[in-house]
C-alpha cells in the first residue's frame, strides 16, 4: 500500500471513529423529571393565582406515594405555572430558610406541576442547611 494511500485509510478510519464515538446516552432523551427527581422544581397551586414554588432535595424511599419528599421552599408567589417557570428558571432564586417533609400522597389532592429541572448544585444544597 501506497503511503498515501495508507494516510488516507488512517483519516477515514480517524473520520469514522470520531463520527461514531458520541456516548451512547446522546441518543436517548433525558427522562422527564418527577415530583421524585431530584432537583425538580414544583409549582404548587394554593389558590387561584397564588403558587407555592418548592423543589425536592431528597427522597426516602422508592418514589411511592408513600414515600417522603424533602422539599426546599421558595418565598416568591408566582401566579401561574408559567410564572413559575420563569422565576425557577432564575439562577438568583432565594431559598426560604428550612426544609418541609412530605408524603408524596399529599400531592394527590392538590394541583401542582413539575415546572423546571436543575442539578442542584452544593451552594444551592448548602443554602437549604
């Protein structure tokens, strides 16, 4: 073989290994989040036009209704889901001081909506300490 031949087969094998490499996980959507996922934000309607905006940190458990949520609180009241987004989707949201427990069976009777998703990160875990 010709040593431009061989330069050429090395760059298409370089091409076709470079093309394929993406991971695997690349191909597949990320799963939507869950009152169980850590890290979701929550809008939870108190009445009309007034939402409580809560974010789970921690679940013990399997995910079951039964299952307790740690769930950080949020002192702004959005008035809509949509608004609710938006203000989630702000990196300067301000946690209310303490953590709530709940079973995931009190979400059963209430009107509420996974609105955003974050990893949290270690400021934001520490800011609910």
């Amino acid at each position: 073989m010709s040593p431009r031949r061989a330069a050429m087969r090395s760059l298409s094998l370089a091409a076709i290994a470079w093309l394929t490499s993406a991971c695997s996980a690349d191909a597949i959507p990320e799963p939507e989040p869950t009152l169980y996922t850590r890290g979701a934000f929550l809008a939870v309607a108190r009445s009309e036009g007034d939402f409580e905006v809560l974010r789970t940190l921690a679940v013990l458990g399997q995910g079951t209704p039964e299952e307790i949520l740690f769930l950080g609180r949020y002192g702004e009241r959005p008035g809509s889901y949509e608004e609710a987004k938006v203000l989630c989707q702000r990196r300067d949201l301000l946690p209310a001081p303490g953590v709530t427990l709940r079973e995931g069976s009190w979400f059963t009777d209430r009107d509420w909506r996974v609105v955003w998703f974050r990893t949290l990160s270690t400021e934001e875990e520490s800011a609910f300490r």
